[in-house]
C-alpha cells in the first residue's frame, strides 16, 4: 500500500470508529494503535475505557454528547449483525436491516451536525448489493442486483446521505468474504473442514469474491487517504474463484479431502433464503476503483490469504 504523506492516516488524526467489536473491526483498531492514530470508539453500553463514547442508533439522540467527536478528521463505520448469524426470519431481517441502515443514517447526521464535520466518511458495504450475477464480471459501475441482500445493501449506502450532504467525501467499502483469524466466515468452516466433512456447495461453479484481512484492512486505510476514491469501493482481492476452488484451497490448508458436496436443496431446506443469496450466489467481483488508484494487496491469491490467515 502507498501513502500519501499529506492523507488523514499520515497526519495521526483522530478517527472515529464504529463496529471496532468485529473482526475487521479489531484488526482496524489493532493497525491504528500500530500508527499511533487516536481514535474515538463508539461502543454500545458504558464507556470502559478512555477514547470510548456511548452510543445507541436506536435512540434520539443516538450519542447523548457529540461533542467528544469534534476534531476527528475522518470516521469508519463497520457496523452490522451478521448475515451468516441466524436463519433470515421475518424478525431477523429486520435486525440486519436496521443494524445497518439506521446505524449509518444514525452516525451520518451525527458527524454532519458537528460544527466542524470529519472530512471523510468510510462506511462499510457489501458486494451482495450486486446480487446473484452467473459468470458477469462485476465492478463499480456494475448495476445493483435482485433480493433482499441487493436491496438492503443499496438502502445502506444510501443512509449516508446526511453525510454527503454536509460536505464529506464518503467511500461505499463493498467488502466481500473477509478471510481472516477471528470471529468471521473462516471461523464457522473450519470444524467442518478439519473434520474431512467439508465440500463444494450446490454445483460448486458460483464465483466467490473474498479479501484477505490484511488487505481489507490496508485497503479502509488506503480509502481514508486516497482523496480520488469516492462513493462504491470493491474490497476484493483480484482473483476471485469458485465455490469449488476455495473448497479445494482450504483443505489443503488444513490437509483434509473435501470430496462432500453440499446440495443446494438441503441449504435450502436448512437455511431458506440465506442458502440462495449468501451461499449459492455467483458473484465474480473486481477492485477497479483500487486497482486504478494503485493499491497492492499483500495477500492477492486465496492460497496466500487461507496460509496467513491459519499459519
């Protein structure tokens, strides 16, 4: 990753951080405390230590006191149930929904009615808002998709308008699978493959768009200071594959066949509609927007993002 002395991660200014409880989210926080960058963590529930401040999007007002936000030069916001979390009842898709939608409409007209707003805004998205797109090569410009993934991600991005509104310059990071040490996908596979239980999903032929946690993180950084990146993000390695190539990558990361297919029918019957929109949908996803302003991912094959991630 260059750097561009003059950016907000080379001035050490203070950032405010949302979502620091998640996977990315602590990896973020980790690199920030490497590069003596303060931050103001947003936290739901009491404060425990210096530099946190209450907040609940939930509420009016979502943080009883902005004040401690003032002077940030720029604010990341990570926030999110999981998708992968529960089976998507009526119940939860509101949840995911809401989590993410209200809580960055919530920070947006926070940080824009400050008296001096934070000049950048990164907040986090995904590449579902492109839906289950077959073998289509995707980038930014690509059209949003179909289902309730798409559809929630497109309302997501949106929610930021307070912030654009105010002045700041506001990157969509459209993330996709965050391979990484930690509470994330890689997490729930793991016992399943070391078990020698593990195998394609469906056909197995569903393109799989994934960044390693090195570069996810890299790349938020890189966006804060990169002053031409604005609004959709890909936070994607260049190389994704299919379903059946990862399958096949991570067993042999853990030295364990993974000749079991999964059928798409039994997702289906087990997960309902998550099984068609987060498992056994095709998207082949590209970072056009990272390419073009010149980053480099340290980690850009899925065999080197799967051997950092469990080495």
């Amino acid at each position: 990753m260059s750097k561009d002395p003059d950016g907000v991660v080379g001035q050490t200014s203070k950032i405010v951080l949302s979502g620091a409880s998640g996977m990315l989210g602590m990896a973020l926080r980790r690199r920030l405390g490497e590069l003596r960058v303060p931050i103001v963590q947003l936290v739901r529930g009491a404060p425990s230590k210096d530099g946190q401040v209450s907040w609940n999007p939930e509420a009016t007002p979502a943080i009883a006191d902005p004040s401690a936000l003032e002077g940030c030069s720029a604010a990341i916001h990570l926030s999110g149930a999981s998708v992968a979390a529960h089976r998507w009842t009526a119940a939860y898709r509101r949840e995911l929904t809401a989590s993410r939608v209200d809580s960055t409409h919530a920070l947006a007209a926070i940080l824009a009615g400050l008296r001096k707003p934070p000049q950048t805004l990164v907040v986090a998205s995904a590449v579902g808002i492109y839906g289950d797109r077959s073998d289509e090569v995707l980038d930014e410009t690509s059209a949003p998709g179909a289902g309730f993934l798409a559809e929630v991600c497109q309302e997501w991005e949106e929610a930021a308008s307070p912030a654009l509104d105010a002045g700041m310059r506001v990157v969509h990071a459209r993330f996709g699978v965050v391979l990484g040490r930690g509470p994330g996908a890689l997490e729930k596979m793991l016992p399943v493959f070391r078990l020698g239980l593990g195998g394609p999903l469906g056909s197995g032929r569903q393109w799989m768009s994934w960044v390693s946690l090195e570069d996810a993180v890299a790349a938020i950084l890189f966006a804060l200071e990169t002053t031409s990146l604005a609004g959709a993000v890909n936070v994607v390695s260049p190389n994704a594959v299919r379903n059946a190539e990862f399958t096949r990558a991570l067993a042999r990361q853990v030295h364990r066949p993974a000749v079991l297919p999964v059928p798409a029918f039994a997702l289906r019957i087990a997960l309902g509609q998550m099984a068609d929109e987060a498992l056994l949908a095709s998207a082949r996803v590209v970072p056009a927007e990272l390419r073009s302003a010149g980053f480099e991912f340290a980690r850009p094959t899925v065999d080197e993002a799967l051997a950092a991630a469990l080495g």
